[in-house]
C-alpha cells in the first residue's frame, strides 16, 4: 500500500520554491496597477474556460467558491503551477516573453462527512514586465528600462458546512499580502556619465471575506454563487535611489526613503455559476465573473480615468468514460475542453481590452485514486493594435497536483 503521499506533493512544493535564474515577463497589460488579475481556479476549471463556481470538487482543490470543497474521508493537498508564452506585437515590432511560477496551493480538513475546513494561498494579482528603449546619440546616449514587477496574494481560512441535503455555504477569512517594485534604471554608454537605478517598492496588506453557496435543485443540476466583500489595502511606499559609478571600477551607492503611506480600495466582487451532469459521463458548466475596477480608489482619489471593470465569461465540458472502479486506467481519465471571454480592467487606448480563447485538458488519477495531476493547455488573444497598441497572442499551460491520505475519518483520527 503506498504512503505519505502528501509528504511526496509537500517535496515537489518545496522544490518549485528553490531560486530559479531566468529571464520572465507576464503580458504587457500587467505594467499598470497591480498586474493582470489572476483568477484562483485549478487546472481541471482552466482546462473547461475557468468554470468552478458551481463544479462540486472531486479530489482537486480549488478557492473560486469556498462551497464547493466537498468534503471526502481524505484529508487532500493541492498545488497549482503555471507557464505562459506570450508573443507581442505593435506598430513597431514585435516581442516575446515567457512568465513561470507557483500558482499557490490549498490544505482541507475534513471535520465530518459535511463540514471541512480548508486554508492555502493563492494570487490575486500578477505583474513582472520591463521595457527597455535607447534614447539620444553620441556620447549622451544611454539605454532607460521601467518595470513593474510583483504580486497580490490571498492568504485564506475557510469553512466548508452542508447543513441539509442539496445545500452547501461556505466562508473565508481573507488576508491580502503583496510588494510591488517599479525599477527605473538610466545605463550611459559613455563612462563619464553616472548611471541611475531607482525604485518605487510598495508593500500591501489588508483583509477582506469571502462567502458562498452551492444548491442542487434537480437531480444533477447546480448552482453556484460567490462573494468577495471590498477590500482596502494599506500601502507602505519607499523609494530606493542607486547611482552606478563607473571610474577605475564600478561601485554602488544606495539612498533608501521612506515615503507617506497610501491606501488602495478594491471593490466587491461577485459570480455565478452553473454546471449539469448527464448520463454520468459528461459535465457542463458555465460561469460568470464581475468585479467592477472602474470604481478602484487610490488614497481616495478615483482610477476610474485608468480601469476599466474586470469581467469574465466561461463555459466547458468534461467527459469521463466510466465511473466504474474496476474498469481500465484510461477510462477514467477525463477529457476537458473550454473557451473562455474577458475584459481586462486596464485601460490602454480608445477601447477596452478584451481577451478571448479556447483551453483543454485531461487529469491522470495515481495512487489508486488517493492523488491526480490535472493539466490544461489554452491559446488566447489580447488586445488589438488599432486600439490598444498592442496586440498579444499567448500560450498557457496549467498543471494542478492534488495527494490524499486518511488522517481522519469521521472527525477522528484513526
């Protein structure tokens, strides 16, 4: 009988911690803001769209609704990884980049046979871009690079109860973490002159809730409906000045300042869901997002001139050949497709910024079905030239790794 599998998906987290030289950059609409917004879904919902307000959670773990962490008699670890390629172009060229990290992970407990408790972390935000321009002739000539790079994460608590039949809530304490760093960096090709490295570093924090419901009114149909209240982020700003000397060898000074502290205002957002099972074998689920960012505050001031609001549109299908314990491995793998439509809430041009695409995937169950790994595959486009400058295709590939093991069954330790 094979052991410890958590212990085995707790390793490969630890190893996806582990310092990593490589060059990355997320989409060129992450330089404004807090970055692209990041969606806490698991590769089994990516592979449909994004779908999972109103998907009841098989052995994957996943925070979009906290009213669908169905408990089990397993006590279940899931991580989630992601890669993007993204290829850009404007009227002046084009541009590539790739953008590999963590995508968070979650724990659940279960209590009972109906009621859990679950805690993880997950992105809210995503922002790592630089540009580099060469500006001037001669011996004024000198290479400028600005950036944003950073994250908001979402560190939970949550509570799983299904008090009668056909109904499940959830709630979920939130508490909001991120630092940001925009460099600005001055490089002369010509020695006589200092060359500059400056940065804007932001620290937030705040706390938020989150609540949500799961009915079954007919047979197999769902639906499913979540809540995330406002949010305000305290903001810790200060800027680090470097002058880059450059004589008989380079040296560094640095000057580091404290600036005023700020607050960032979030609105609430909310979704809803709905999915149907037929025959046992295939799954539908379409969902709707919104989170209004036109109405974003910045040390009370209004963004609206810079946001547009955030909304998301999913809709997918997952087909699985048999449910039969005893039928063949292949079987039971699942079969994923979706699209996908959104509204990006920066604004870059006369118009705002859509993006749209097409996913897939499969899960490989492992472990007599105590453990899977789902992968999703999804091509997608964002923006449009004549619009918004800028146009990217992107490629994205999303693997979630769930383990389980019986530490409790029934609210006691066996």
């Amino acid at each position: 009988m094979i052991k410890h599998i958590l212990s085995s998906v707790i390793f490969i987290f630890i190893i996806s911690l582990l310092p990593q030289n490589q060059l990355t950059a997320t989409s060129f609409f992450s330089t404004r803001g807090l970055g692209l917004k990041s969606e806490p879904t698991s590769a089994r919902g990516f592979a449909m769209g994004g779908v999972g307000i109103a998907i009841p959670q098989d052995l994957g773990l996943s925070s979009l609704n906290p009213a669908t962490l169905t408990p089990t008699a397993l006590t279940r670890l899931t991580l989630h990884f992601g890669s993007e390629f993204v290829e850009q172009e404007n009227r002046l060229g084009t541009g590539r980049s790739t953008y590999t990290n963590a995508l968070g992970g979650q724990f659940l407990i279960p209590v009972t046979s109906r009621y859990s408790i679950s805690m993880g972390i997950q992105p809210l935000f995503l922002a790592d871009f630089k540009f580099r321009t060469t500006v001037g002739s001669g011996d004024t000539q000198y290479q400028e690079s600005v950036g944003n790079k950073g994250s908001l994460n979402k560190l939970f608590l949550a509570f799983y109860g299904q008090p009668v039949k056909k109904f499940s809530f959830g709630i979920s304490y939130n508490y909001n973490t991120g630092k940001y760093e925009k460099p600005w960096q001055v490089d002369y090709t010509n020695e006589a002159y200092f060359d500059t490295n400056d940065r804007f570093n932001t620290q937030l924090s705040g706390h938020s809730f989150s609540m949500g419901f799961l009915v079954n009114p007919y047979k197999t149909w769902f639906v499913g409906m979540t809540y995330t209240s406002p949010l305000e982020l305290i903001s810790r700003n200060s800027m680090t000045h470097g002058f880059l000397v450059n004589l008989n060898e380079y040296s560094t000074t640095y000057a580091h300042t404290s600036l005023d502290d700020g607050t960032t205002n979030l609105p609430a957002s909310w979704g809803i869901g709905t999915s149907i099972i037929l025959k046992k074998k295939w799954l539908l689920s379409a969902d709707y997002f919104s989170e209004p960012l036109s109405q974003m505050k910045e040390n009370g001031e209004s963004l609206a001139s810079e946001f547009n609001d955030f909304t998301r549109f999913s809709a997918g299908i997952e087909y699985t050949a048999s449910t039969n314990p005893y039928s063949s491995y292949f079987s039971h793998v699942p079969l994923r497709i979706g699209y996908f439509y959104k509204q990006l809430p920066v604004k870059f041009g006369s118009e705002p910024i859509h993006e749209q695409g097409f996913s897939m995937g499969f899960g490989l169950p492992f472990f007599y079905s105590m453990g899977k790994m789902d992968i999703a595959f999804a091509y997608g486009k964002r923006g449009d030239i004549a619009n918004n400058y800028v146009k990217e295709n992107f490629y994205y590939i999303m693997a979630s790794v769930t383990g389980g093991e019986r530490w409790f069954l029934g609210g006691r330790k066996r």
